[in-house]
C-alpha cells in the first residue's frame, strides 16, 4: 500500500513533463538527482522503473535543449546515476548520456554563417523582458550594451518587485524609486536565491506540488483564486521528503551562512 | 424569377475593396479591405486621410520602415485569419502556435514590423517566442543566437549573475575572484603611474639599439643600462600583454565560463590572474611591492588554481576537466589542459 503511494506522489510531481520544457529542463534534472540520491534503493520495483525511464528520455532530449546549464544538470544527473543504480540500469544510462554528448558536439559544430541580424528597438526588447524571470533577465542585461540599457526599464523591475514581494513587504513609493535597487535589496533579504532554485511551488488551492510559472500554481483555477498572492516555494530536499513521506529537516549541503545574495555580487568590497 | 435573378446577380456584382500598401522599397501590393484594417496602424492611416487613401496604386498608403515585403505577407496571413469572426479561442490559439514558428531572425523582424503597425497581438505572440528563447540561457549563449555584439566592460557587467542551479562552491569563488580583481586593478592603477614616468626617459636610439642588439661592447659596457630597458621594455609590454591576452583567452575562457553556467567574472580573473604572474615572476621588478604582499598573492593564486581544480572535479561535470594552471619559465601562468571540444 505504501509503496503504491510513493508511485502515486511521483506521478503527481510531474517530473517527465519538464523535461521537455527548454527552462523547467535543468530543474527537473536536478529534482531527479536529489530524489536518486536520497531514496532510490528504498523504491518500489515500479517507481524505480518510472525513474529510470524519466532518466532516458532526459538524456534523449538533452541534444534538443543545449544549454549549459542543462548540460551541467544533465551531469549531475548521471553522477547521481553512477552511485546508485544497479549495473545493467546504469550501464544503459550511462550509453544513453554519451550518445545524447555525440548529439551535442555534432549540433554544435553545425554553425550558420555570419547572419545579419535586424537590431530589436528598444521598447520590444523591454517588452520581451517583461515576460522573462529573474535569472534570465540579468543574464539579458549582460548580453550586450543595448540590451544592458533595456534591462534598467523600472517597469520591468517593479513588476518583479510586485511578483515576488509585495505580499511580505510594505514599501513606499516615492517618485523617484529605484526599482531595481529595492527588488535588489529585499532579494537578498529573503534570501530568495535558495527557494528559486527548485523550481517548485506548494499550491493550497490545488494541494499538489507544481512547477510553478512566475510564482504562480499553472492551473489557471488556482490563479484566479490566488490573486496576488504567490505559491509557497519549496526546497528540492523538500519536495523528496513529500514524495517519501520524511519529514527530515536535514537541509541541502550548501551552508548559506556566507552566501545569502544569490543572483548578486555580495557586496563586502566597498 | 427576376428576383432569383437578382439575388444570384446581386453577389457577383459585389466588388470586394481593396486597400493598397507600399513598403519602405517600393514594392507595392493590394490587400483585401478586412485585413489590412486589422492593422490598426492602416486602419488609422485610412480613416485620417479619408477614404481615398489606398484606394488605388498612386496613393497607396506607405508603411513603416521595419516592414518588408516577407514580413508584410506573414502579418497579412496573420490578419487573414484572425479578423474573421467566427473563430473560436481554441482554434485561434493552435494557429498562433503553428504560426509562431520560425527562426530567430524571423521573430525579431516580425515583432518589429507588428510593433510600427501597431498590432498588438501579434507583437505579443512574438515577444513571446522570443522571450521563451531567452528564458534559461547564459548570455554568451543569447549572444551567439542573437548574432549580437560583446559589448560591455567588465565594469558594466555590474553583478555577476550565478545561475540558479549554480554551485555554492562556484559562488564562493566569484566572491574571491571579486575581491582579487579589486585588489589588482588598485594594483594596476599605482603601477600604471610608475610606467608612465619611466618611459620618457627613454630615447628611440636606445630603444633600437637594443631592439638590434648590436655592439656587443654597447651590450658588455652598458650591460646594466640594458637590464633597466629590459625591465622598462617589459612593463611597457605588460599592459599589451594584458589587452592580448584578454583577447586570446576570452574565446577558450568562454567556454568554460558557459560550462559553468554562466560564471561571468571567470574571464576577466584569469586575466588578472596572467598579469599577476607576469609582474611578480619578474626578478627585476622593484617596484615598491614589498616581498611580503608578493608572497601572500603568489600563495593565493595557487590556492585559487588548485580550489578551481578541486572544486570543477567534485562538482558536477565529466566533461569539465580540471583546468591546470602551471608557472612555467617566464613567469606567465598557462593553461594546460584545453576545454573538451
């Protein structure tokens, strides 16, 4: 009977869906990692079954998506699989990982030529960014000069602010507000680069655990009901001890006494 | 039966309206009334100028700049489908998906052109896409895809940005790298002012002669004069060196910073890192940097060089090897061990 509920949960996490999404990819990967790490040989015969199939076709679709930081997953993902699977899975694993390498390199050395690229103006490219999260967004302003300018639009920094925290925090708008700066500010208050990193939310309305689009449950019944207020994010350790049924506190092996700022330079050096 | 008659007549003398647009290089092309009305920037155009405009080629209504003729057709297909009414939220949407499909370089001009005709969905669906592109990846990656330039200093890439799946090992290390590179660029900023003063005690005839290398009774009688030229000529180099390097290594380093997922101080460090050896290692120097402070830097830097090794090993990464960095004879740190390709 339990061991149908594990099953159960790992079917309602949805693991295999976001492998096929181009930024859920490396989240799901290294949700799979930590669940092989912290409870595989406990699994039921079918659930391990489930996983390693979601393996394969994470490996499968690794060439589709190549970026690095699902490469880096995916990487993680196999040494996962090297400790604890059983020889023949990980034997067929490991072929389905440099196959998908191959993939890679071949896709790789397939450049087009120089394209002359139309230069975007400004207000799309502000427009763009208004649907990008966080990360993304300051990788966008690293990009290239223009694109850097694009990125300082307060608009784009206020509705973030407004996203992540104008449910916990309470701010006075004068007129000449930093946006970017506030936002900059509450994000290393609450230490907001550790809960985004799993990808995953707590939904009340729906009671499951989802991977959430901006803060917000997918399901559009949730949304609607939820209005502003965003999904409780939760932790990878978390989201295994759900599907195992733990309640451990053992938290991820990274300290963050010293690395409270996330997405940002800590600032000692001034 | 002359009523059948008219009512069959009646449709076929209907004459559908047409509207006329020109685009930026001239090409003219006559568009159903309906669907370029979609357009709010043509709808806009017709109603302010009265009903003559684009009734016919000589005043055809020109549109902006950013649309072309291809991307005036795309955008046409677009209006035909969505201005008929009839279509239910469903069906529209699984066009909208189909449509949305094309190139990079496609979607960048097809959001431009929707932008200056003012047609606001589709401007939508194509930013979009183009967000969707973005989303997840390094910006040496949106770089390459985007067919855009490198154009930021290292200063202006303000605050590194660490990927969210980053390392916390990687994290430590940037912050390092930080304070290293601030600590190197005050360095740099005090050697900088001896350079300059130096230099201009020199003359061309010294210079050449030494670029020659003739007399050896010039080099044996003046054999300590050309110790102080080697030492001058060297820290003259030093900061061509450092602008090469940056050059050379920015490609190879790249990789490895886009292997790490995005960790974009790392170029800019091993460039501190090559400008550090090729001043410390340099016997000759004298240049008010006490032996100890030397010291202490060399120890970092190697204990730098071996975390980086260390940490790219325990983290994730078959394919990320180690990275030796070794001080071979003339002073300047190399790397060993070239990226997996």
């Amino acid at each position: 009977m339990i061991q149908e509920k594990y099953t159960g949960r790992y079917q309602n996490l949805k693991v295999a869906e976001a492998l096929s999404n181009n930024h859920l990819y490396p989240f799901a990967c290294n949700e799979l990692s930590s669940i092989i790490d912290l409870g595989y040989s406990r699994f039921p015969k079918d659930l391990k079954a489930f996983i390693f199939r979601d393996c394969l076709s994470a490996f499968r679709l690794l060439p589709d998506i190549n970026t690095s930081a699902a490469v880096s997953a995916a990487n993680l993902l196999v040494k996962s699989i090297e400790s604890a699977f059983p020889k023949q899975k990980k034997n067929v694993a490991v072929v389905e990982f440099k196959q998908a390498k191959v993939a890679l390199k071949r896709r790789s050395k397939s450049h087009d030529e120089l394209i002359d690229m139309p230069s975007l103006p400004q207000d799309i490219l502000v427009h763009i960014f208004s649907f990008l999260d966080v990360s993304s967004l300051l990788s966008s302003s690293q990009v290239s000069r223009s694109w850097n300018q694009a990125t300082c639009e307060g608009s784009l920094w206020r509705s973030l602010f407004d996203l992540h925290f104008s449910h916990k925090v309470l701010i006075h708008i004068h007129s000449g507000i930093d946006w970017r700066e506030a936002f900059k500010n509450e994000y290393i208050l609450y230490n907001s680069s550790k809960m985004l990193r799993s990808g995953r939310g707590y939904c009340s309305f729906c009671d499951s655990v989802v991977w959430h689009e901006s803060l917000r449950c997918p399901k559009k019944q949730c949304r609607l009901k939820s209005g502003k207020k965003p999904l409780d994010l939760m932790l990878t350790h978390q989201v295994v001890n759900y599907l195992l049924g733990t309640t451990s506190s053992s938290d991820e092996s990274d300290s963050e006494d010293e690395a409270v700022c996330g997405l940002w330079a800590y600032p000692t050096l001034q | 039966m002359s009523e059948a008659d008219m009512a069959i007549i009646k449709p076929e003398m209907m004459m559908k309206s047409y509207i006329w647009l020109e685009t930026a290089d001239g090409s003219i092309q006559q568009v159903e009334q309906e669907v370029a009305m979609y357009c709010p920037m043509i709808c806009h155009e017709v109603l302010q100028k009265g009903l003559g405009a684009g009734s016919s080629k000589n005043c055809a209504i020109s549109l902006p700049q950013r649309v072309n003729p291809a991307m005036l057709s795309l955008i046409l297909d677009y209006c035909r489908f969505h201005q008929v009414p009839g279509r239910s939220n469903k069906e529209r949407k699984v066009h909208d998906e189909k449509f949305i499909r094309m190139d990079t370089k496609r979607l960048c001009e097809l959001a431009s052109a929707a932008d200056s005709l003012q047609l606001k969905p589709l401007v939508d669906l194509s930013s979009r896409a183009l967000a969707r592109i973005i989303e997840g990846k390094t910006p040496e990656e949106i770089r390459e895809i985007f067919h855009l330039p490198d154009d930021l200093t290292e200063e202006e890439k303000l605050e590194p940005l660490k990927n969210l799946m980053d390392d916390p090992r990687i994290r430590l290390l940037n912050r390092l790298y930080a304070k290293k590179r601030k600590e190197l660029k005050e360095r740099e900023k005090l050697k900088g002012k001896e350079v300059e003063e130096r230099v201009d005690e020199r003359s061309v005839d010294d210079l050449l002669s030494f670029i020659n290398g003739k007399d050896h009774k010039v080099v044996k009688t003046s054999k300590s004069k050309k110790k102080n030229k080697k030492r001058k000529e060297h820290k003259n180099k030093v900061s061509h060196n450092l602008h090469s390097k940056q050059q050379g290594t920015q490609s190879v380093v790249d990789e490895t910073a886009s292997s790490l997922g995005g960790v974009s101080n790392l170029p800019s460090i091993e460039d501190d890192i090559f400008s550090l050896k090729t001043d410390s290692e340099d016997g000759y120097m004298d240049d008010g940097m006490d032996p100890a402070l030397r010291e202490m830097l060399d120890r970092e830097v190697e204990d730098f060089a071996r975390r980086l090794n260390s940490s790219w090993v325990l983290s994730s990464g078959q394919e990320r090897q180690p990275v030796h960095f070794s001080i071979n004879g003339n002073g300047a740190t190399r790397r060993l061990t070239a990226i997996d390709d």
